[in-house]
C-alpha cells in the first residue's frame, strides 16, 4: 500500500530530499549544486510514500506563467520502478495544474523518459540538449485535450 502527499517545500522537504539525493546525485552523479535550486521553495511538491511512511518517489509542478506550468524533479527509487508510481506523480501534478487554471505544461525529459512521458501525452518539442551532463528535450502537454483520471 501506497499514499501520495502533495504540499509546500516547508511539509515536503525532508521526503523530497530523501528521493532526490538517491536517484540524482547518488545514482546518476549530478552535483548537489545543479540538484537544489530556489524554485524548490515555490514549488508544489508530490511525493509518494510506502506503508511505512518511506518516501518512494517525487516531483514537483513550478507555475512559469498564468497558463503553463512546469514539472521538474521527477524521480521514483530504482528499486521501487516499474510499479506505475512515475504515472501517479506525474497525473496527480496535472490534476493541479488543471485545478489552478493553467493550460499548458512543460517538462525537460531526460531522454531515456522521453517514452514515459510520451504515453502520458507529452509531446517532443525542439532538439535534444544536453543539461547537467544528460541528454534531454523539451515536452508539453496541451491539458485541455487530456482526459486525467485520479
């Protein structure tokens, strides 16, 4: 059994940190200096838990203007892939960006997620570029002609 919690960086932080620091600077050897950034304290963050209140996976949604919105940070634990948790995130995030107005949102996919966020509706906008040393592309989400469900 599994709970997803969504809320302010104050409520979030330790949980979020927890994820973060295991897939991004452990896992894939980004520096803790590209990793945490200013955006986290405006950010809304979703992290998913297990039973015992372990922290699986995160991510979070930034507003960048009054119809699009971003979402950044997504990362489940290695040992917890493959069980549709990215998918969980990633909906509950659209959900409120719906549920704040907003019509449009935009992520920078590594490359080797480009597929994950492809069967969610994400589309490939512009040429691959390389950040904090990986591949990624640009991808919206036009949430207007997505049906979401919870």
């Amino acid at each position: 059994m599994t709970y997803l919690e969504i809320g302010d960086w104050s409520h979030m932080q330790a949980a979020a940190q927890k994820v973060r620091n295991a897939v991004f600077i452990q896992e894939q050897g980004i520096s803790p200096e590209d990793e945490w950034d200013a955006d986290d304290a405006t950010a809304l963050h979703a992290v998913l838990f297990d039973a015992e209140g372990e922290p699986l996976g995160n991510a979070r949604l930034l507003p960048t203007s009054a119809n699009v919105a971003k979402v950044g940070r997504m990362a489940v634990l290695k040992e917890a892939r493959g069980q549709g948790y990215g998918a969980r995130l990633l909906k509950a995030l659209l959900l409120e960006a719906r549920r704040c107005g907003h019509q449009e949102v935009r992520l920078s996919a590594q490359l080797t997620a480009e597929q994950f966020y492809a069967l969610h509706g994400f589309t490939a906008i512009g040429e691959p570029f390389v950040e904090v040393g990986i591949a990624h592309v640009e991808m919206r989400l036009m949430l207007k002609s997505l049906d979401i469900v919870a």
